[in-house]
C-alpha cells in the first residue's frame, strides 16, 4: 500500500473522459442500480457527483440510501439468511465483507474487478484464495491532530516536533483562557477512539507493533504494548489533556473545536471535505518523536455485490466503475479522499490533501486495526476505549480485556 502515496506524487496523467470500455451508454430504461453507503450530508453531496457521472455515460439510474455500518452489521445478516438484499451494492468495512463471503453471501467479483486497475496491495483486504470479494473506493489517511491556524497564530503556538514539545504544547493550551481542553475526544460508539489509539500505537510502538496487534500475534499485555499506553496515551489521559467523549460529527461539537474551546482533533483526512467554514486556516500535524519504524493507517472504502442482490449485473457495472480513475479521480478532487485506483493524477488533489500525502512519506502503510479484525472484537474494542476515557487508572485491566476479546475472534 506504501505505493499508492508514492503514485500519488508522481503520477502525471491527465484525465481527459470518462471512456471506458465497459460504459457504453446502452438503450433507455437500463434499470436502477440500489446502492448503501455510509455518507450522509455534505459527504453524501461529495459523492453524489460520482453517481450522477456513472449514470450520464451509461444510462442507469441509481437510488442511494445512508445508513450506519454499524446497523447494516446487524440487519444484513438477517436479510441474507432470508436470500433478500436490501442493494445492489453496499460500502462496508473489508473484515465484514469477507465474513460475509465465508457464508456465501457475496458475488465473486473476480474478472470484474481487476487488481491491474489498483494500486499495488489496494485489494488485498478483499481476496481470499485467489477470489476477489469486494472493491476499494477511495480510502483516507488517519494522519493526526488537526488545528485552526488563527488559534496558533493568535496564542503564539507552535507545531511540536518532539513527544516534550507536544506535553508542553498541551499544557499551554490547558492553560489559555476559554479553553475546555486542549484536544476534542470525538467518539459515537468507541470510535473514533480507536483511531486515537492506533494513532499512539503506530507511533510509538512502530508499524511493527500495530502489524502484530491488527494479526493478533501479539498480546495486548505485552510488556512492548503496556509501555505505550503507560509512557504516552493514558498520561494525556490523566492530565485531562482530553474532553470527555463527543459525538464525532455532531455540528456543535465541530463548531466548538473550530471555534477553540477543543483546539486540537484528532481525527481522519474527510475533515478536510466541508466541515469548516474557513478550510484554508486548517492544519494538521502527527503525533511527533516517535521512531524510525512509525506507521499511519490508511483506511479504504469497501464495497461488495451481494449474492442475492435484485440486480447484481448493475451492482457489478457499478463496482467496476467505482474502481476507475475517472470516478476516483471526480472523488478525490473534492478533498478528504486519497485515490486507490491508478493514473490519478496528483493534479487532482486539493492543497490541503497534497499536504496530509506528505505526512505519509517514510513512513508504513497501515490497515485500520479494529476495522481488518472485525466484530465481535471490534465491538469490544470500542467499548473498553471508551471505559480508558473515562477511567484512565484502569488502563492494564482494558488491555488485558481488549486481549481477551482479541482470543476470542473467530
């Protein structure tokens, strides 16, 4: 996966159409495609270009539905064993897709999709034994904290390049009149905690680390993964550096970051895409003084064909296109999205997206940890990072019991 951002920065092609082979606009009355994904708001009018682009070059008109991931896992299930799908195609993380697929509930999309059409490693999340189960959309980096440049500007901050300079850096803020804490703990089911603490354990515990705990070839009790916790994340924690959890995307809760009562937040690139009002004073910086070996997570919009969708035929025309660079490359120019398809040009991509690419560089490629495991773990995991925020003097019991569910996987 390295070499998707590698791609990213010297890929020069310009994109001049949408003609592929596979979007001769056939007769009218080619049907509609069902879609679900996990968009709503303005990052479902980022999308809706993408769809209205499919539909212009091939005829098929689509209906888009939002809905949680976390309740698709529940009531999808439920639809499959009754050989009913609510979609032609559906956005889902890659664990849950092939979870799916070890029941028999999706369409083989091997030949459909082509690996020669990703960048190198983008599908390898969805191919088990040679088969392709799914595709990846576009994907976004998890990169770090993000800030409104006035704050600084105003409050004579600076960008910490040392683990010392980011504990002085937030005792700075906690002391500056009218804020709450220094960072915003965005959160809706434990997640996205979870990417708080990857964050931490990437950069302090290396790619290495994060590799083994994402495999589950290293206990979350180890003595390596204890000193992450008791070195870096949890005296954040103690010190109160932190607010108590707020749902992620709720507008006042974005409102009251911006507007400096939480300056700092940690959160995913889609930041970028229609969340401030005044996106050239956003910033960004990773976590600092972490070793040569650090990671960051880059995590790829799944989707897949369910086996008993109405009209897979539509569902798997709808894959292909999304796999393209020219649906890719409409995506990504809206910012917040980081190409998985190849050719997309590094034109293509807004300021700010150039910069958070550059954050990547010399450093490993990593899957979303919870994500790649998949429930029940994941479920488990963003509850007891939850029960860590609100009692950090805990902190060996929630490993030993993230430990214990990671045991428990299937």
């Amino acid at each position: 996966m390295v070499a998707i951002i590698v791609a990213l920065l010297v890929v020069t092609n310009v994109i001049t159409g949408l003609a592929v082979y596979y979007l001769a606009v056939p007769a009218p009355g080619a049907g509609s495609v069902q879609v679900i994904g996990p968009w709503a708001g303005g990052e479902w009018a980022n999308f809706k270009p993408v769809l209205d682009a499919f539909k212009n070059a091939t005829g098929i008109s689509y209906q888009y539905t939002t809905s949680r991931q976390e309740d698709l896992s529940l009531t999808l299930p439920i639809n499959f064993q009754a050989q009913q799908s609510p979609a032609d195609l559906i956005f889902m993380p890659s664990a849950t897709i092939k979870q799916f697929a070890g029941r028999g509930w999706v369409t083989d999309l091997t030949g459909t999709l082509s690996p020669s059409s990703y960048q190198p490693g983008a599908l390898d999340p969805l191919t088990v034994t040679g088969k392709v189960w799914g595709g990846a959309y576009t994907g976004k980096v998890k990169p770090g904290f993000w800030y409104n440049s006035s704050f600084f500007t105003s409050h004579n901050l600076n960008v910490p390049t040392t683990w010392a300079g980011f504990s002085q850096l937030l005792w700075d803020i906690k002391n500056t009149s009218g804020v709450s804490a220094p960072i915003l703990s965005g959160d809706g089911v434990g997640w996205p905690l979870s990417d708080v603490t990857e964050g931490f354990i990437e950069t302090y515990g290396g790619a290495a680390m994060h590799r083994a705990l994402t495999n589950r070839t290293l206990s979350w009790t180890d003595a390596s993964v204890k000193a992450v916790f008791q070195n870096y994340l949890v005296p954040t924690l103690q010190n109160g550096f932190w607010s108590a959890p707020q749902t992620w995307n709720d507008p006042a809760v974005i409102r009251s970051w911006w507007n400096g009562a939480y300056p700092l937040y940690f959160m995913g690139s889609w930041i970028t895409s229609g969340f401030v009002p005044n996106p050239a004073n956003l910033k960004v910086f990773s976590l600092p003084g972490g070793g040569s070996n650090q990671g960051i997570v880059f995590a790829a919009d799944y989707f897949f064909v369910p086996k008993y969708a109405a009209h897979s035929d539509l569902g798997k025309r709808l894959a292909q296109w999304l796999s393209t660079k020219e649906a890719q490359t409409i995506q990504v120019g809206v910012g917040g999205h980081i190409a998985t398809a190849t050719g997309v040009s590094a034109s293509a991509y807004p300021a700010l997206d150039a910069q958070v690419a550059s954050l990547m560089q010399g450093k490993a490629v990593l899957t979303d940890l919870d994500d790649t495991i998949g429930n029940p773990f994941q479920g488990h995991f963003w509850s007891e990072l939850q029960s860590l925020w609100a009692t950090p003097a805990n902190w060996q019991t929630v490993l030993a019991n993230i430990q214990a569910a990671a045991q428990a996987q299937p």
